[in-house]
C-alpha cells in the first residue's frame, strides 16, 4: 500500500503498470511522476488506518492478557452496542429526522442509527452481540460453569448481557437488512455449535441461553416487531438492485485484470467507478458507486496479486498463532468462535462491502486481536 503512493516516473510506471500509463498518457497532463494508486489521497488515509490496526494489535493483547481484564472489554463493547440499538431503534420510530450528526435521506423507516447504510449499521451490531456471547463463553470458562440456572444469572452480569442482547437482536431486526440479520442468525448458531463441542450435550447452560435468544429475541420479537415486513425484505427480488450489484461485480473483477499485478489503489475504486464504468440505460446518470459490494472483489482489485499474497501470508501466521496451545479449553473456544467469525463475515463479504467502513474495520481488527492473547495457566 505504502508502494502504490509513492510517485514514480512514468517510464517505469510504463514498464510495471502499462495500464496506469495508457491512462496516464490519455489525461495529457505534463507531469513526470506518477503514483501506481488512482486515487493517492484516499490511499494514503487508508494507509493510516492499518497503521492503526497494527497499534491495535500490538496494544491490545498486552493490556487484555486476562480474563477479567478481556471480559470488561467485551462487557464494555456490550454496552456500547446496547446504547446504540436503544438510540437506532428510538430514532427510526420518531420517523429517523436529520440531525446535527447526520443528514438522513434514505431508510427513513430503518434502523441506521449514526451510521448511513443499514447494512453496516447491522454488521456494527451482530459485533458487539458476538463480544457478548463470547463474554459469557470467557465466564463460564473462568468459573468453570457446568450448570447455570436462572437465579445465577440474575445474580451475575450475564443477566446484564442478556438485556443487551435483546436490544441488539431488536436493533438488528429494525435495520431490515437481510443479509445482516441472516448473519446474525449464523452468529448465535455459531456458539450453539461451539457450546455442543464445549459441553458434550445438545442441552447446556450455554446452549439454554442461546436458544432463549433465538427463540424469544429473534422469532417473538419478530412477530412483535414486524415479520411480516422482514419476511417480505427476505424474498423480495429488486431486478434493477440485483443486476446493478452483479454488474459492480463483473465490473470489478475486469479492472482487477486490468491492474492484476499491483492494484489500482486502496480505497480508489470510486475513481476507478468514475472513469471506465459504462452506465446502462436503465440506470439513472447521476449513479455513483463507491463500492464494489464484494469486498474480496474489491480487496483483489485494490491490492493485486501483492497485496493479496501479503495479505493470505498474515492470515496464515495469524490462525498458527490461534492454533497453538489447542488443547486448552480457552484457545480452543478462540479458535472455533474467531474461525466460524470469518467464515460468516466471508459470506457477508459476498454481496455487502461493510468490512470497508473504517469503524467496522476498527471493531473487528480489535475483536481478532483477542486471537493473540497469551493466556496465563493460573489466571483467575
């Protein structure tokens, strides 16, 4: 990334990047250096939010290097996703008016909160439901719970967690975001699966509690709150949505060949948008789109074969980290829950660009940092 916006001459940009130049060539500006991003402001502030990331993932393993420490992170992520889907939800009832924050001009019948798509607003908190499941997975590991009825949840914070969890499943549900809810449904399967592993049996404390949430937070809330309308977002088909979207796909993998090697630049598809996207007919002129609505699409294309090979080589390193000390009862629920995390964010990633958001980006970089904590045999 930090290469694409270093300014080269342009008879090398020539050599290593012939697609660069012949755009290069056709604006006729007289300039000898040239970046290889299309788009090198919006680069380089992308740059800075890796920058970011990799602070967070040296800081936060070192200060959350135990269980109570981790537990009041993933307690305070609760509650941040709590007063969001309370604010959200109160907001799109009084008919979401504009604010000093935000001007809101779509999804006025949505639940977006401070956020502008209700996509990204959902992902933002089926995260913050996940911190609070795995809060109480880190609970019953650190109290080694192997029964946990109703009293001992009221006397304990998971009572606390499990308000939450009814706002987030209702702010989640009011987005009306298919793909979102869907998600957050793979989520709660996810620790349902994990808790069978866990447990060695279909009923369990942990399992108790999620099927209360499906049941109660997800089916009957449902009925109370619209499943009429989120069964109809659920099968409806947008012609023109669906075939605009499959077109930015098709599109997007054409100017991934056009740049395969390098990229054309993070952050820089709404120039690439700008200057080779051709409009159908039957799109309005004023269509602008600053996503591919695939982010492996667009990761592809931005980074090149590179940046994707860099990329597959920290991931790989990454789950080694996760993999180690398997055997014991916290990094192997690690390992499953952060596993199954990606697998479900993968398929999101096929039809939904959320993991573009600098906020989404920064929640998630700190949820997978959980991954390289070194957990301490005798931590209480």
């Amino acid at each position: 990334m930090i290469f694409q916006i270093i300014p080269l001459p342009l008879n090398l940009i020539e050599i290593i990047a012939p697609n660069n130049y012949d755009l290069y060539t056709s604006i006729k500006i007289d300039k000898e250096l040239w970046s290889l991003s299309i788009d090198p402001s919006n680069s380089y502030f992308k740059i800075l939010n890796c920058i970011s990331f990799f602070i967070i993932f040296l800081v936060f393993p070192a200060l959350f290097n135990r269980d109570k420490y981790l537990m009041k992170f993933l307690f305070f992520v609760s509650i941040m996703g709590f007063c969001h889907a309370i604010f959200a939800t109160y907001w799109m009832l009084i008919g979401n008016p504009s604010n000093f924050l935000i001007q809101k001009v779509h999804y006025l019948r949505a639940s977006t909160g401070l956020y502008v798509n209700r996509a990204v607003f959902g992902t933002f908190l089926f995260l913050t439901a996940f911190s609070g499941l795995y809060y109480i997975v880190v609970f019953f590991l650190k109290n080694q719970i192997t029964n946990f009825n109703f009293m001992q949840q009221i006397k304990s914070k998971i009572f606390f967690i499990r308000i939450f969890i009814i706002f987030l499943s209702l702010g989640i549900l009011t987005t009306w975001s298919r793909i979102a809810n869907f998600s957050y449904i793979l989520i709660l399967l996810s620790f349902l699966f994990y808790s069978k592993i866990n447990f060695k049996k279909y009923i369990n404390p942990l399992s108790i509690i999620i099927i209360f949430i499906l049941i109660f937070d997800v089916f009957v809330m449902t009925l109370f709150f619209g499943n009429a309308r989120l069964v109809q977002r659920l099968v409806e088909v947008s012609i023109v949505k669906d075939y605009i979207r499959l077109d930015l796909h098709s599109f997007g993998l054409e100017q991934f060949k056009n740049f395969w090697f390098f990229g054309y630049g993070n952050g820089a598809f709404e120039q690439i948008f700008k200057l080779f996207y051709i409009l159908p007919e039957t799109i309005p002129n004023d269509y602008l789109a600053r996503h591919v609505h695939n982010d492996g699409i667009e990761l592809l294309g931005e980074v090149g074969v590179v940046g994707v090979s860099i990329f597959a080589i920290i991931t790989i390193i990454y789950f080694k980290k996760l993999l180690n000390n398997i055997n014991e009862k916290k990094q192997f629920a690690r390992f499953i829950l952060l596993s199954l995390l990606v697998f479900i964010l993968f398929i999101q990633s096929i039809v939904d660009y959320s993991l573009q958001i600098p906020g989404i980006q920064v929640l998630l970089i700190t949820i997978f940092s959980m991954g390289l904590i070194n957990f301490k045999k005798n931590d209480l």
